[in-house]
C-alpha cells in the first residue's frame, strides 16, 4: 500500500493548528479541571476542546478514516486508516503551568503507525515523522532530526514521567536500568519522546501506556533513527510497557535489565 503521506502530514498539521488554537486559550489561565477517576486524572476544556475540534476537521476530510481519541473514544475505520489523538499529553504538567505537555496526532494504517506529529503550541515546537523522516518545525525554522550515537546505558540520560506510577517488578526493573545510566530525568511525558528524537536523550522506559499514548510517537522516534518497542522487543503501537530508544546499542542492554 502507497500512502500519500505529504498530504496525510499537511492534514496532520491541519489538525495541530486547530488543536493549538483550542488550547492556548487555557494554558496558565483559570479554567476548569474535572478528575476521571478516582485517583485524580485530570481533565480540562482544553483536552476535550482540542479533541472535537481535531475530530470535526478529520469527520469532514476523510469520513472513512476511524478516530481513536482519549476523551471520546473509538470510531471504527472504513478504510484502514485511524488518527489517534491524544489533545494533551501531559494533563498534570499543563494545569501546572509547565511547558512540558504536548498534542499528540497519530495515524495507522491497518495497526501500524505510519506517521505522527507531537506539538507543543506553547513553545512552537512542532516534531514530525514519518518512519524513514523525521523533522522539527519551529520558530528557528526547519531542521531534520537525528538520534545521537550512544555506546550503552553507562552513558545514557534515560527518562521516565513518574517513577512512582512504575510499581511492583515495573518498579524493579525501571530501577535497574536507572542504576545503569549516566543521568535520569523525571516529569516530561511526550516531551521526552521528542527530545530522544532530537538527540539530547537517549531514552524513555514507561508502563500503563495506551494508544494514543505512543502512536504518534513511533513513526517521530523511528524517523530519526531510533525506535520503539515493548520489553520484550515487541511492537509497542497499542501501549503497555515500553521503550524508546535513540541507539540499537542502548535498546539492547535496557531491554537484558528489563527481562
């Protein structure tokens, strides 16, 4: 199957604008924040606001594509293709004012994401990828992104959102990889993802993930040379437990201490 992935990603931009325009309004100003559970799980007017807005615009264009989104859920694909739409990832980050949440658009073809965009409307950032490509757009202008080499964990920065989400053998086996690494930072969701893309980390270990967690994700990270994978080297494009990774050399031990 050929896709027509210059159009499909200038859509994707499409949806980015509209979902950009939905949010800022709310970002470090008051609104409302509902709870989904619980256990506090955010929810603002920004997360559903975005979400309609992207899901009128993909309805219009392209009726027989299917939507997965976080807040209103599925709607069946006539054509193979699914947008997954995460409108804000990083709900925590954004009702506290941190720049580090982004939106997430993602689009499969028969289960397989073939391309994503992670933007951050706050910092103009926009990460775009499409398996073998990949590229930042932002105020500097546009640059392609590369992965950086790394020999192994001993020289890794490794990154996860919460540790304390990782619990039980989770818990056990993040801490092993993180007594590996050279340098761990915590609290940036998507934006992590974005910067092992970018070449400035080296990768990201998390669990309880779903799919329009890391869809978009995939095709940004494999675009620059790296890759995505589940703990036991599986494909990772429905969520769970998983690893990105900027250098084969640092999949392959992150994944022996992970087993």
């Amino acid at each position: 199957m050929t896709h027509d992935l210059p159009h499909l990603l200038a859509f994707a931009d499409t949806l980015a604008d509209a979902a950009r325009s939905a949010i800022l309004p709310y970002f470090r100003a008051p609104h409302t924040i509902e709870s989904k559970g619980a256990v506090f799980d955010p929810v603002t007017e920004a997360d559903k606001g975005a979400e309609r807005a992207m899901r009128a615009l993909i309805e219009a264009a392209f009726p027989d594509h299917g939507i997965l989104g976080e807040e209103f859920g599925e709607k069946p694909s006539k054509s193979g293709y699914q947008w997954v739409l995460d409108p804000i990832d990083g709900t925590r980050a954004f009702i506290s004012g941190l720049p580090l949440w982004g939106v997430l658009i993602g689009l499969s073809y028969e289960g397989k994401p073939i391309a994503g965009i992670m933007d951050q409307p706050y910092l103009e950032e926009r990460y775009r990828g499409w398996n073998d490509g990949a590229e930042l757009v932002s105020r500097a202008g546009r640059r392609a992104l590369k992965t950086r080499a790394c020999a192994g964990l001993r020289e890794a920065t490794l990154s996860t959102t919460d540790p304390y989400i990782l619990r039980g053998d989770d818990g056990h086996a993040f801490t092993r990889v993180r007594e590996q690494v050279k340098l761990t930072r915590y609290g940036y969701d998507c934006y992590a993802y974005a910067m092992v893309a970018a070449g400035t980390m080296d990768c990201v270990i998390e669990s309880g993930l779903k799919p329009f967690d890391i869809c978009a994700l995939i095709p940004i990270i494999a675009g620059a040379g790296g890759g995505v994978c589940a703990w036991d080297g599986d494909d990772a494009s429905l969520g769970g437990r998983v690893l990105a990774y900027g250098d084969a050399r640092v999949r392959d031990e992150a994944l022996s201490e992970l087993r």
